[in-house]
C-alpha cells in the first residue's frame, strides 16, 4: 500500500481564480479528487474550506482534469456543472500541457515521438499495458539535461489517457524515477510535474497560459 500520509493543502498552493474556476499547484502526494475511501483531505475538499465556499457550490467543486496523487503541478477545478462540461468537451483540442520528469535510465534518444496505443483495462497489479487494441495515444518527449544515468525530460502529451507519460516511458526502458508502479527506481516522489498548462478560447473566454516550477521537494 501507499503511504497514506497527509499533505494539507496551503494557501499558496492556489496560482489563479476566476470563480467559478480555480487553478492550484498541486503538491506531490496530494489526492486530486475524492475517491471511494477518501472525501476529505483532497484537494477540492481543502480549497473549498480555505475559500469558505458556501456548501452548494462546496458540493461541485471538481478538478478539470485529473494529476495521479504523485504528480505535482498545475491543475484546474470548476465549481460550476455548465463550465466543467464546456471545459471538457473542449480540452483536447483547445488546452495544452507540458510536463517535467526525471526517468532512470536516461534514454539513448534526444528526442521521440511515442505514438504505442495503450489497454483501456489496468493488469492486475494496477498499471495500463500497452496493446496493440488498446486506444491511440500520442506524447512527445525531449531531452533537457543529463546528470549521470538519469535525464530531465520534457513531455507534451496530445492525448489524455490514464497514466499515459507513466506507461509511455516505462514501455521505452525508461521510467520514471519514484514511479514503483510501472518499474521506477525508488524515490522519495514521484518525479513528474505538470508545469506548463495553456487554455484556448473557446474553451474559456480569451486566452491564458500558465507555469510553475517545482516544488523543494524536486531533487535528482
């Protein structure tokens, strides 16, 4: 099991709001959204507190898009239904996300367009196998600097799929660093941060574009 401590949320952590959207830097180790055994102690649990949200709009307060609970970075939430809808339909084709990792290995490549389909079903140990029947998935991937056998990768997915960085590099022979899941070696985080989150109209009324750095804790 994970190590199910707690990492409160601060209020720092919140980069932008134009309620009914709010835009946090999530921290490595914090829950991105309730789940089946966990409701409080997320992140829409703890910005909603924070913000004092009246329990109505508290009640639909939800993440745009999903970070795995070891990633860092960038994330927006809606507490409006219509907005969250709108942002959805049309986050593929008018949002653009970069992220950071650090892999182990450090690939032999500079720079790779990885296009592997990925199984819509987890095996039993969890993780997403790559399958020739699986859906299309799309990520480019370019090498920013080397330290000995690891490298700091910049990654752009075109898709969004459920693990998708993770599978895609792990599937190359080199996964990320601190992601035991898919063949990591062991770390104290999971080394994947989303810095660079960029939204279209009309996805949302005009242009935005944001980047956050990492945290301390990003040390390689």
């Amino acid at each position: 099991l994970e190590n199910e401590q707690h990492i409160p949320f601060s209020p720092e952590q919140l980069v932008w709001m134009e309620p009914p959207l709010y835009l946090v830097h999530k921290r490595s180790g914090q829950y991105a959204q309730e789940a089946l055994h966990r409701s409080r102690g997320t992140l829409p649990d703890e910005l909603a507190q924070h913000l004092q949200l009246a329990a109505d709009v508290r009640r639909l307060l939800r993440p745009v898009h999903r970070l795995d609970r070891g990633t860092s970075g960038l994330m927006l939430l809606s507490s409006s239904a219509a907005q969250l809808q709108h942002l959805q339909r049309h986050w593929h084709s008018h949002v653009s996300k970069e992220y950071l990792a650090v892999v182990e290995p450090a690939p032999a490549w500079e720079t790779q367009h990885i296009t592997l389909p990925i199984s819509r079903l987890r095996d039993r140990h969890g993780r997403y196998p790559i399958h020739d029947d699986g859906r299309p998935c799309e990520t480019d991937a370019t090498v920013l600097e080397r330290r000995k056998d690891r490298a700091l990768l910049r990654l752009i997915p075109h898709t969004g799929r459920t693990h998708q960085l993770r599978v895609h590099l792990s599937a190359l022979g080199c996964p990320i660093l601190g992601d035991h899941r898919y063949g990591g070696r062991p770390h104290h985080r999971l080394m994947l941060h989303a810095h660079m989150l960029a939204v279209q109209a009309p996805a949302m009324d005009r242009e935005h574009g944001w980047q956050v750095d990492p945290e301390e804790d990003w040390k390689w």
